[in-house]
C-alpha cells in the first residue's frame, strides 16, 4: 500500500545481505541507503554517495576486496573497497534490465 499522501516511504522489499571485512551489510529496495551490523541485532543506516539507493532490487557482489552494486533499471555497475565510508563510484554502462542478480563464478 503507498498512500498518497506526498510523504516518502520506504518499503524493505528484495533483500541482499553480504559479508564484508567481517560485518553483515543489508541492502533493500528504495530504502535511502543501506545497513551494516557486527552482530544481526544492532543496525546502522549508511546514506551512500554515488548509489542509486531509491531503485528496486538491489544486488551486490564481493570481488577481489570490492563490493560491486546494481538495481533494477539503474543501467550501471557501481563499485567500493569500504562501503562502511558510503563512496561508491560508477565502473560500467549496462542495458536496461528488471531484478538483476550479480554472479561471480570462481572456478
């Protein structure tokens, strides 16, 4: 339900978690940022610079020390080496797509 109100509501839908440098990071859609814990019980709300943080389904990777990060309709890669600082930068132009799923395969 989105009431019509003008207000801004966030929703918590298309969940991503990831491990990195040894803290959980949660990633939802249309969520204004995303959240690291320690522990899975205490949160803290990162507001990211250069992250398309208002776009649906989020997906997130870990490679080689980086996260790399891309949602529904943002038409690009974005990567980090500290996602804890909130600094992302873009690294590719992709096509339009819907609930992208980001793959790495190690073999």
């Amino acid at each position: 339900f989105q009431p019509t109100t003008g207000e801004s509501f966030r929703e918590g839908a298309d969940p991503t978690m990831v491990v990195f440098g040894g803290r959980y990071l949660l990633f939802l859609s249309k969520n204004g940022g995303y959240y690291a814990s320690n522990d899975l019980v205490r949160w803290s709300l990162i507001v990211p610079t250069g992250l398309p943080v208002d776009d649906y389904a989020p997906t997130v990777m870990q490679m080689e020390g980086r996260l790399f990060f891309t949602a529904s309709h943002s038409r690009a890669l974005y990567t980090t080496d500290d996602p804890f600082k909130g600094e992302w930068r873009e690294v590719a132009t992709l096509p339009s797509y819907a609930d992208p799923a980001l793959f790495l395969d190690d073999d």
